[in-house]
C-alpha cells in the first residue's frame, strides 16, 4: 500500500488490503477443569462464580439455589442470564458470596454467571450487554452526615 497513491476518495474503493483479516473471534477462558471463572459484584456483595456444563444444578455457598435464596424473585434474577441466551439448565454452577444483604448477593451472583458465559461462550456477549447484565450496578447505600438523623434526613425541627 506504500507504493499506491491515492489521488481522490475515490480511489479508495480501489484499494486491496495486502492480507485479508478474518473476523476476530475471542476465544473461551477456561480453567484446566473445564470452567469458567468470573466475579460478579453488587452493593457490599462479592460472588465468585464457577460455571460449567451440566444439567442446571446451582449452588450457593454449599447450598442449593432454593434453600438459600429463598424469594422466587431472587431465584428469578439468577435465572435471568439464562433465560436471556436460552441456555437454562445447561449448565452448573458453584459459587461462594460474602457481604451485603440477600438482594445484593443474588444481584452478585447474577453479574458472576453473566460475565462467566461470555467467557465460557463470547458469543454470547452482545445480548447479555444489551440486557445489561455485564455491567456493575455501582449504587450503593450513601453514608450518614454528620449533624444529621440519617444520610439526608434532619432531626425534627421544633419552633418551641
């Protein structure tokens, strides 16, 4: 291309590119076990997430999806990713989660298994990113003030 010359825009179309790039296709990460690893976080929660082929078997600290997330709308939020790339109950998944309340943890463990399939299968990417599901939701409880009840909230004002 260093010997072209290129006069008007033209002659752009005209150019050939010296070797034809295929399409860059991201390859799975995957541990010596098979799995994919990733770590998903939301709120003061942090979940390590393992995912791998199986039969859709998911386990919470050591113990079943069920028992430890006992509201169906945080059992739905764990399905969610799933549900999203039609994948449910193809795989198996192990995590451990600390910190935070129960909302949070399942909102961390959503975020782990998201990120753990664009790993496991790129493919997958552009529709968990259109769902946002890949993407850390950073809100999280303000601090309280000083000469204040709570982080806004005054004390109760009295004229007398």
């Amino acid at each position: 291309m260093a010997e072209e010359t290129l006069n008007s825009l033209s002659d752009l179309g005209d150019v050939t590119p010296a070797a034809e790039e295929s399409a860059i296709v991201a390859e799975p990460k995957l541990d010596a076990q098979g799995r994919a690893y990733a770590t998903g976080k939301r709120k003061g929660a942090i979940a390590r997430v393992w995912l791998k082929p199986g039969t859709g078997v998911i386990t919470v600290n050591g113990r079943e999806e069920a028992v430890y997330f006992a509201r169906p709308v945080l059992r739905m939020m764990l399905a969610q990713p799933f549900e999203t790339v039609e994948r449910t109950g193809q795989f198996d998944i192990v995590c451990t989660v600390k910190g935070g309340g129960l909302s949070g943890q399942a909102g961390a463990v959503r975020h782990g298994v998201s990120k753990a399939l664009t790993y496991f299968e790129p493919g997958l990417r552009p529709a968990l990113k259109a769902r946002g599901f890949l993407t850390r939701d950073a809100r999280v409880v303000e601090r309280k003030k000083y000469g204040k009840r709570k982080a806004r909230r005054s004390f109760q004002f009295s004229k007398r």
